[in-house]
C-alpha cells in the first residue's frame, strides 16, 4: 500500500529549514525567467515549415514502408535528399515505430495505436494518484486534465510518427504502472519506450538500479534480459545502417554535447500543446514549480517520477542541439505529475516556515525517532 501523500516532505523541516528552500525557490524562479529573456535562451518552436523536419522526414519513410519498401532503404533514400547527416549511427532511427505504422493495414491506425496508448496513460495516472490520495480524486482529475497537454500531439497531424513521442508516453506508462503496483507491466512498458527510442535508455538503467537497489531480484532480471535484447537490437540496427550508408555521407558540423544548460531544458519543457502557445517564461516557472513539487513527493511513485524527471532534465542541460527540442516529449507527461502538487508543497513549505523554531525542531526530531523505530 503506497504512503498517503497529502502532506508533502516539506512539511518535514524546520522553520530555518524551510526559510532556505524559500528562498532557493524564488532565487530559482527568477533566474529561470532570466535566462528567457537573455542570449541563454533556446528553443526551435515555430522556425521550420511543417513540410519540413523530422516529422515530414519521418511521414515519407512511413509512406515508403507501406508502398513496400524496406525501412533501411527508405531511410537511405530520404536522409540524403533531406539534406541529413547520416555518417553518424545516431543519425539513423531504430526501426520503430515507423516500420510498424507502415506495416499497417491503413497508416492512420498508427495515430489510433498511439492514441490507445496516451488514453491508457490518463486512465493509469488518474488511478496511481487516486490511491496515494486515498481515492480523493482532486489531484488525479486535475493532473489528467493537464496530461492532455504533452498528450495532445499523439492527435495533431502526422506528429504520431515521432519516435520520441511514443517513447515518452510509454516511460510515463511504466513509472504509473509502478504506481498501481503491476511492476511487470512497468518493466514491459519501459523496455517498449527503449526499442522505440534509445533515450529512453537512462530511464531504463534507473529503473533496473531501483529494482536491485530494493532486492527485488527477478525484477531486476527482467530489466537485465531487456536490456541485453536492446543491445542485440541496436547492434543489429548498426550492421543494417552500415549496409546502406551512402560513401560519401557527411556529419554534423557540431557535436551532441552542446551544454545547453538551464536555456535548452526550458525549452525541451515546452513540449506541451499548451505551453508552446504561452511566452517561454510561462514554461520557466511551470519547470521550477514542478521540480519544486517533486522533491517534496516522498512516496514510491514520488521518487520515481521525480528522479526520471532529473535525470533527463540533468542531461540535456549537457547534450542536445536547439533542433531537438522535441527531445522534451520524453519528460513532458512527468511534469504534470509534479506540479499538481506544488499547491500542496508550497501550503506545507508555508506553514514550516512560519512555525515557531521550538515547534519546528519538535516536530523534526518526532519524525525522526519515528523513523528509527523497528
């Protein structure tokens, strides 16, 4: 049975405490709204055509695929003539899932599949939430409300030939499945996102370290044996690109480790139907409040969400160049988990701070007695 969680960790410290992360969070705050409106800022929302792009890229591969072609050979012919790089294998998509929308009776159920898979993911949130708030259904209406938002692009054109989309609604649909305790559906649901996209790999390795972490050994297995048939994948994926890499291919003239910094996660935060439509700083301080909200979440579901989120969050503050903005789809559903706590979070950092210090170190030291009992 997960912990109720309708008191936050911030309710936890200290008034000295609590005065600190006030501050840390306003200090946060203002300096991500800077960063929108200095040189550091990022984003690539509106600067190409939509015949243009990934996701045309992605649409003429698709329709090859369904006319009879082979993936390899699609894609072979379509990089090139897009202009792509293709010397780099990270330059070439896995197969999935643009062999298997293309593989389809009509190319259209591939927009009905991926749209199966977000409504699941309403469905699975709705009821990971309601459990941890004692079936009061506020947080979970509100937080299935909001996952409309990242969800949305699975409906709007041939955006569902995104590879990362896919792979971002099924990490969300792993850490949720945690949430309503079916850890096998977790595991199936995470190892789906890696073979639609690698980047979810981080997201697996984290997943695969809890599992051990928490002695749940055939768990851990499992992620292990996935993992191991992700490499088998990915190396046969390599052997099929080498095949039909053009002689003369070219690279990037720039690298993938860009330090992009606080600029790009904002920018990769966009990736929300709403949020695309508000000034960037909107997005800067719905980033900080989300952050904000899941470091207080101290629950199973919590910690998970809260340090994928981190995690990808931490990495592109390092890798990415401003066109993979879109890289953001694979944290965007996470972010909605987080900030339907933050009223919560910011009520119980509140009261902390206004506590008188007595009454604060009595309730910080009670909890941690109560902590240390068998």
């Amino acid at each position: 049975m997960p912990e109720m969680s309708s008191e936050t960790g911030y309710a936890r410290l200290t008034p000295r405490q609590a005065r600190l992360v006030m501050i840390v969070l306003a200090l946060s705050a203002l300096f991500f709204v800077g960063v929108t409106f200095s040189p550091l800022r990022r984003g690539n929302v509106g600067k190409r055509p939509p015949d243009e792009g990934d996701v045309a890229l992605y649409w003429a591969e698709v329709q090859r695929i369904h006319a009879g072609e082979g993936y390899y050979q699609a894609a072979a012919a379509e990089l090139p003539a897009r202009g792509y790089p293709t010397r780099s294998l990270f330059n070439w998509r896995t197969p999935l899932p643009m062999w298997l929308i293309g593989k389809l009776p009509a190319v259209v159920l591939g927009k009905a599949l991926i749209c199966g898979a977000a409504l699941a993911l309403l469905l699975i949130a709705f009821e990971a939430l309601a459990r941890e708030e004692n079936n009061i259904i506020r947080r979970p209406v509100a937080c299935a409300l909001l996952l409309t938002g990242p969800l949305m692009p699975c409906l709007l054109g041939n955006l569902f030939v995104m590879p990362v989309l896919w792979a971002g609604v099924f990490i969300a649909l792993s850490i949720c499945a945690y949430g309503i305790d079916r850890p096998w559906l977790g595991v199936a649901m995470g190892l789906a996102a890696l073979f639609l996209r690698e980047l979810a790999l981080p997201y697996c390795l984290l997943a695969a370290a809890i599992a051990w972490w928490h002695g749940r050994r055939a768990e851990g297995t499992a992620w292990g044996v996935g993992l191991a048939a992700w490499l088998g994948f990915f190396a046969l994926h390599g052997l099929q690109v080498a095949r039909v890499m053009p002689p003369n291919a070219v690279a990037h003239s720039q690298g993938w480790i860009q330090l992009g910094g606080a600029g790009f996660v904002i920018a990769t935060a966009q990736m929300n139907a709403y949020l695309v439509l508000l000034p960037q700083w909107i997005t800067a301080l719905y980033l900080v409040a989300a952050l904000f909200a899941m470091a207080g979440w101290h629950t199973e579901l919590g910690l998970r969400c809260g340090l994928t989120t981190c995690l990808f969050v931490t990495a592109f503050a390092l890798v990415g160049q401003e066109f993979n903005q879109y890289w953001g789809s694979l944290f965007a559903p996470l972010l909605c988990l987080g900030i339907v706590r933050f009223p919560a979070s910011l009520r119980d950092l509140y009261q902390a701070a206004r506590r008188p210090a007595a009454a604060g170190w009595a309730v910080f030291s009670g909890r941690i007695r109560g902590a240390s009992r068998p």
